[in-house]
C-alpha cells in the first residue's frame, strides 16, 4: 500500500500536494476531486486512491487502477487565468501539463516517453499513463480544474489486452526495476506544479513537440467523420496536428481530440 503520511510529509512539491486526501478504496480520484472543488477545497489539494473502482478515462472510457500497482490520483487547481482568447489557450496548456509532467518524471529514471496527442504518455509505443482534466464552471468564469493522472507503474497495473483501446505498459515493463511509486507522486506532482507556476502556452506546446509519438511516421487521424492519412510533422500552435498529406501536401487538422493511431505499428 502507498504510504500516505510518508508522502505527505514530502509534499507539497511545487505549490501544489496539500491537503493529502488519500483513500485505499474510491470510484475515482477525480469525482471526489471534484465534489471536494465544489465544497470549497484549495487550490493543490491531492486525492489519491489505492484503488479505483470506477476510474475514468477520456470518452467516456473506464481506467483501471489496481490495488499495489498503479498510481492515481487528481489534483485540484484554481489558477488565475485571463480572459477572452488567452483564456482558452491557457486551458489548452494546462490540458497538456500532466502528459509533460509525467514524462519528465519518467526521463529522471531513464525511460524514453512519448507524447501521443493531446495527452496520453507512451513507452515504446504503448500507453503508460492518461491524463483527464475537467472544469468546474460558475457562470462565465472557471472556478477549478481537477488534473487527473493514471499511471501504470509496475506490471501489474497493465489491462488485459481486450479491455483497452491502445495497447498497454507499466514504467517496470519499460525500465527493468519497481520504482517506488511515493517516489514518483512526489515527482510528478511536482513537475505538474512547477508548469503551474508559469503556464506558457508556447513553451508547453514546444515540450510536447520534443517528445511527440510518432513524430515522422506515418499516422491515421480521424475527427468528424474525415480520416487521413500522412507522416505526423508536428502540433501547431493552436493544437492542430500537422500532417504531410500524400497528393495534398501540408494538412493541418483541428479539433478538440482527434483519433490518432500509427499506420506502421510496431510495439513491442
Ligand atoms: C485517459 O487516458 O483516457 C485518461 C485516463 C485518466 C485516468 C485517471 S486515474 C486518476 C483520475 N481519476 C479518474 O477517474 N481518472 C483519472
């Protein structure tokens, strides 16, 4: 079992950690995030579950948190963010800042992660680690963030091939030992909050292009109802993903969260 108090008292990392809200059992971390935003509780309050008995993924996906062998957790964040269009690219970066964060964390015991847009973490081209970010709204304006994260750390916490849609890892698979997992809250939480505390919508982006999945491969991407298909050259600015387009040249395609796949799949 994670040891709470133990990461307590090496929290809060970067501004955020505190309080801890650690409970061995939940349906997900971020529910209660967000119930516990909505009731008044600070900015860089941590819940952390042990296990996640209804963990959720993007689209309505589910996420599997085994006891002893993953970490999730969710954090809330009330940042000060201005109005208008800095508004909206400000929110974008902070969407980005977990999928960063945690690939910083896992360069620091020599892993080579990946970034497959917008905010899935990869080792090897399969998924490691998933960040769900939701925002609370009052009125016009936000009122929190809650920062999800969900990483496989040892074997384990893998899913079994036929209950995920992208083919699945742990940090053990990729790096050969068990990494503590105290050890990496406290890293990742802090790396999330050290972002946090200058939130730089280019400088993000520009963090993300470094460790794009599939940067020069050939990819699928489906948003709407179009697919094409191309060699993935970058994110731009404004999120949209930069493809070379065989017969179109240079096709930029929006949207909030396309279906990006590789088109020469070679995980392993
Ligand atoms: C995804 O890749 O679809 C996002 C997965 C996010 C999972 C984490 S685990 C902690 C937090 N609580 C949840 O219910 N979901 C997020």
């Amino acid at each position: 079992m994670l040891n709470a108090a133990s990461a307590e008292r090496r929290l809060p990392a970067q501004g955020l950690g505190l309080p801890l809200v650690f409970h061995p059992r939940l349906d997900s971390t971020n529910s209660l995030a967000a119930e516990l935003a909505t009731a008044g509780a600070p900015h860089g309050t941590l819940v952390v579950a042990e296990e996640q008995t209804a963990g959720r993924g993007r689209h309505g996906r589910g996420w599997s948190t085994p006891p002893g062998s993953a970490l999730a957790f969710s954090l809330i964040l009330r940042p000060a963010l201005p109005g208008g269009e800095a508004r909206s690219r400000q929110l974008a970066a902070f969407n980005l800042v977990g999928a960063v964060a945690l690939a910083e964390a896992l360069e620091d015991l020599g892993a080579r992660p990946a970034i497959k847009w917008p905010n899935d973490v990869l080792l090897s081209d399969r998924k490691v680690a998933g960040v769900l970010i939701e925002v609370s709204w009052v009125d016009q304006a936000i009122d929190s963030l809650v920062l999800g994260v969900g990483l496989n750390v040892y074997a384990e916490a893998e899913p079994p091939e036929a209950e995920v849609d992208y083919p699945a890892t742990s940090v053990e698979a990729a790096i050969g030992f068990r990494p503590s997992r105290e050890d990496l809250l406290v890293q990742i939480v802090g790396r999330i909050g050290s972002h946090c505390q200058r939130i730089d919508p280019p400088a993000i982006m520009a963090e993300v292009n470094q460790r794009l999945a599939f940067c020069g491969r050939r990819v699928s991407v489906r948003s709407g109802v179009k697919t094409w298909q191309g060699v993935l050259l970058a994110i731009g600015e404004g999120g949209e993903i930069i493809l070379d387009v065989p017969g179109e040249g240079e096709v930029r395609i929006a949207g909030s969260d396309p279906h990006l796949r590789p088109l020469d799949v070679h995980t392993g």
